[in-house]
C-alpha cells in the first residue's frame, strides 16, 4: 500500500490517501473467478479500512497486458473485474464518492496485433460505463506500460467521448517518466533539460484530461 502526504493549514504532515494495486493476469483459463473474486475482497477491505481511518482510497485493479489476448477479450475480463469490484465495495460499506478508482484501460495484450486509439477509447468507456457507478468520485487512468505519447492520446480520446459521469484523468509512473529518464541518460547531467521533459509530459496529460491533445518535443 502506498500512502500520501501533504501539508495541513497547521503545517503538520498527515497522510491523505492510500493506494492498493491488485494484479489480474489474462491467459489460457486465467483469471479464474476465485482471482477475481479474492482480488476484488482485498480492495474492498482495504478501501473500508482506509475510509474508517479518514484516508481517501485508491482502489487500482490492473489487468495486465501481458499476453496474446485481444481487445475484445480484454473488454470482458476487465468488466468482471469491475464489476466485481464493485460488488465487493458495496458489502463492505464504501462510500464511492469519497473514493478514486485507478483502472487499466482496455487494451489487446503486448504480444497481440495493436488495436487504434479510437478502438481502445471507444472499449474502455464502454467497459466502465457498464460497471463504474456513476457515483465513483472520479476515474484516474493507469498507463500499463504504454508509450508516454500512446498514453495520452488515449486519454485524450476517452474524455472527447463524453461528457462522462466522473471526471477522467491520469496517474502514470512510466508514462510521464520515460520521457525524462531518456532526455537524462542523453543530456546529463543537465537536469533542467530533464526538468523540462517532465513539465512537458505532464502539461500534456493535464490537456488530454481536458480532451485537448498538444504536441510534446
């Protein structure tokens, strides 16, 4: 579990928000329900805990891509998931509006054929309009190893087909940080050429939660 601080108007630090990451693997007979099942407990356990301890819970269910599956059966193993998690968050008695969901998008496996950006987009809004309560206080995307540019596109794409029910946005590790650790290993140690690969990406990917896609040098 990962938790985060920030400053209080009193100027003590205290954590704010916790984050949970369940693993689910696509393969011949996998996930099994009881993965599902089980992983989707977990979640809900730990959102309940979270909440009664005055945190805000990240709930990240990752369906991976490792694989050779394609987007379609990506789409019905992602939306088992969801649902099931959210299943599980009601029998435990979480409040979705004082909660973020963290999911993967929906997306053929690494070792399949690509599907388009707009494939992807139109399968994942259609995988969490099925299964996200409209009540989920928002939805911050994981980037599961997609390229940084791939990544924000996608973004982009997802919030231009609403309006939506719950604000989208992003929450990347490689896909803001690829940028930045390639401009460091060509420039360094000129770490305001990384600084600035950072600000680049990351001003992108604010654009794109607003549905604008701008070009990143």
């Amino acid at each position: 579990m990962v938790c985060g601080n920030e400053s209080t108007p009193t100027g003590k630090l205290g954590a704010r928000f916790a984050k949970w990451r369940a693993v689910i693997t696509i393969g011949d007979a996998r996930p099994s329900r009881n993965a599902i099942v089980a992983n989707a407990h977990a979640l809900a356990r730990y959102a309940a805990l979270c909440q009664e301890s005055g945190l805000v819970p990240i709930v990240e269910p990752e369906v991976l891509r490792d694989g050779i599956h394609d987007l379609d059966r990506c789409h019905g193993v992602t939306g088992d998931v969801l649902a099931e998690v959210f299943a599980q968050l009601d029998l435990a008695g979480v409040d979705l509006g004082a909660m973020v969901l963290k999911p993967s998008m929906v997306l053929p496996g690494s070792a399949a054929p690509p599907a388009s950006i707009e494939a992807v987009a139109a399968a994942t809004m259609d995988c969490l309009r099925s299964s996200v309560p409209t009540t989920v206080a928002g939805v911050a995307f994981l980037s599961g190893r997609q390229t940084p540019s791939v990544a924000t596109e996608h973004l982009a794409t997802m919030v231009r087909r609403g309006p939506h029910p719950w604000p989208l946005t992003f929450s990347y590790g490689r896909a803001i940080q690829n940028d930045v650790l390639r401009n460091w290993a060509e420039h360094r140690p000129d770490s305001a050429a990384a600084r600035t690969a950072l600000l680049a990406r990351i001003r992108a990917n604010a654009e794109a939660s607003l549905g604008r896609l701008v070009a990143v040098a």
